[in-house]
C-alpha cells in the first residue's frame, strides 16, 4: 500500500491528491508526518509549496517533531532543507559540511538519504568537499534506494569556485541511471566529469567552470530525448595560484566552444541554450548561427561577453526565426539596448548594464 501510494506522488509530485491520500493513510498508521504533512498543505492555493523550518515557525506552527528533522537534528549546521507535506523537498549539504570537523561521522549522507524523511526527496544539492570520505558520499547517493525520487541533482557549488574532484568522475557517471525521474542537473567540474549521459527525462543540464567537451559530444537524442535547455557558463576557478593557468585557459575557451561543443549540440531539439562568460562572443555565435540550433532556438542567452557592436548581433540573428528572447547582460553592447530593440521588434530583449559602465546616449 504504502509503495503504491509513493508511486502515485512520483508519477506526479504536484498533484495534491495523492499527497492528501498518501499522508491520510500515514495518520492511520500513527505516523507525525501525516498530521505535519496536512498542516504544511493548508496553505490555499500553494498546499505544495515547500517550507523552511523558519517559514514553518514563522507562521507560528509547533516546532518540528523530530521524525521530520531525521540526522539534521544532530549536525544543523551540515545541512540545510525545505519541507513539502511533512516530507524533505530539498537537500542542501552545505559549505558547513564540506568543511566539517571530525565530529561529524562519514556515515552522515548515509543516515539522511535512507531516513523515511528523504523517501521524496526531489532536489538535492553535493557540495565540492575536500573530506576524504567524498566519494563514498557519492557512492552512497547512487545507491540509495529512495533518490529515485529526486528530479533537481547539483553538484559542485551552485556559484562556481571549487570544481568536481577527479576522483568521483567514474561515481558521477553511474548517476543517471539510478535517478530514473532525473529533470535537471547543474554539475561545477571540469573535463571529463559528465561520463555518458543517459537521462530520459533529462530537460535541463547545467555546466559551469568549463565545459565537458567529450561528454557534451555524448549527448544524443536517444540518450537524453526530453533534453531541451542547454546552460554552459564559463567561470573562474577560486583559487590563488595557478593564475597564470587560468589566464590562458580563459583565452582558449571560446574556441574550444565554437569548434567542439556547439556541434555536438547541434544535434539536439534544443529551444533554449545558454552561453555564459566568453570571450569573442561574436565569432561563437557565428559558430552558432552554422549549426541546426538555428530552427529550435527561442531563448538565448549571452550575458557577460564582449559584443560591442549592433551588426556583430544583428547580422547573425536573423538566421534565427524561431527567437523570442535574447539576453545580452553585462555585456558592452547592452548600453544599446534601445537599438537592438528596435532592430529585433519581435525578439524580448534584456539587456543588463554591468556596474561601473555608464550607458552611451
């Protein structure tokens, strides 16, 4: 009973029935998260919306019972969470945990993924984490049998700064196929960190740092067919040697873009595709503008480059009919928003002016 009940929520996590009949059935049982979970879910018309600890007392709820809380109670400041319907909705291991003293066991991860309180766990962000037990962290997430649940993975800080240790590149690989409901990944690494995706109900993939030539050229259609958004985002690394490393490797990304990751994409249905932090932004959309992407493409995204002129846009744009909405922020061409809106009439333009830059008249 209970499986199916379970079944019922993950077919359609923002359905209420189920949750109600669900958490109905653990009231019967005896079980404080029914009552909690129908508390949480009497909010109008945002039942499912998850909740902090300090939004749940800010409404002037009891506190948590410790049947919610599971391993968290013990080390608050190792993780951090949000609560949808007496279950965890969202699990942040923080910087807290990356950084954490002995006191805090290895078996930690293990103890919260296989607590019922994390048996729907949708989105579950890994922090980069110099422990030495990281990647049997890591292994722990792949196995548990509960994560089937989580639709939102991201590892690495969502910020950028430290990227994936090498070592956890084999365990990262082996992840897709244990989260069969996986939507959205945002993944901080470097070369070689994607292995093979196989996502069937992959939309969203997210990459910062630098991005994973050989395992972008891995995505298909048939590994990944729901694959829809596509966000590459160029960023440095947080560290204060090797400068003169990162220097180079900044210049040397575009390149890498144009001539080996934008192919490999161009194979893929996508409607929304983001290029973030590059250096000559225009000779990587005119790369673009040479791929299929050309026909699916309505959202795009090249904030934080450094088009200066209306033409290098506007010539390579119109080879993009399907475009509803370009971003152009902090870019230096965004101080002529104005012309570009008037130049692209049916394209929502947003164009953020970076601080410290005075916009032309």
């Amino acid at each position: 009973m209970q499986e199916a009940l379970r079944n019922a929520i993950l077919a359609n996590p923002r359905d209420v029935g189920p949750w109600l009949v669900f958490l109905d059935w653990l009231e019967s049982k005896g079980d404080s998260r029914g009552a909690f979970g129908r508390a949480m879910a009497s909010r109008g018309d945002t039942p499912l919306k998850p909740e902090s600890i300090e939004e749940w007392q800010a409404r002037g709820l009891p506190p948590f019972a410790r049947e919610l809380l599971g391993p968290i109670v013990h080390y608050p400041e190792s993780a951090w969470g949000l609560w949808r319907c007496g279950f965890l909705h969202t699990l942040v291991l923080n910087s807290g945990y990356a950084e954490a003293p002995d006191c805090i066991p290895p078996s930690f991860v293990d103890q919260l993924l296989a607590h019922p309180t994390a048996a729907l766990l949708e989105c579950l962000e890994f922090p980069v984490a110099s422990r030495a037990h990281w990647q049997a962290d890591l292994d722990s997430i792949v196995h548990q049998g509960p994560l089937r649940a989580v639709r939102d993975l991201r590892v690495g800080p969502a910020t950028g700064g430290a990227a994936i240790p090498h070592a956890v590149v084999g365990n990262l690989a082996r992840v897709w196929s244990q989260l069969p409901h996986l939507e959205q990944v945002s993944i901080c690494g470097r070369e070689g960190q994607l292995g093979r995706v196989v996502a069937p109900r992959l939309r969203t993939l997210r990459c910062v740092v630098e991005p994973d030539v050989k395992g972008l050229a891995k995505l298909t259609p048939k590994a990944c067919p729901q694959l829809r958004s596509v966000v590459l985002e160029a960023q440095r690394l947080a560290s204060d040697d090797d400068d003169e490393f990162y220097r180079i490797w900044w210049r040397g990304m575009p390149r890498r873009w144009a001539f080996e990751v934008l192919p490999a994409l161009g194979g893929l249905s996508l409607t929304s595709l983001a290029l973030r932090g590059t250096a000559d932004t225009a000779a990587l959309l005119r790369a673009l503008a040479a791929t299929p992407l050309t026909q699916t493409l309505t959202f795009l995204d090249l904030s934080e480059g450094d088009l200066e002129q209306p033409p290098e846009v506007l010539d390579v744009l119109a080879a993009f009919p399907a475009l509803q909405q370009l971003v152009l922020n902090h870019q230096p061409i965004a101080q002529q928003a104005p012309a570009l809106t008037a130049a692209l009439p049916k394209v929502t333009i947003e164009a953020e002016v970076a601080p410290g830059w005075v916009a032309e008249e």
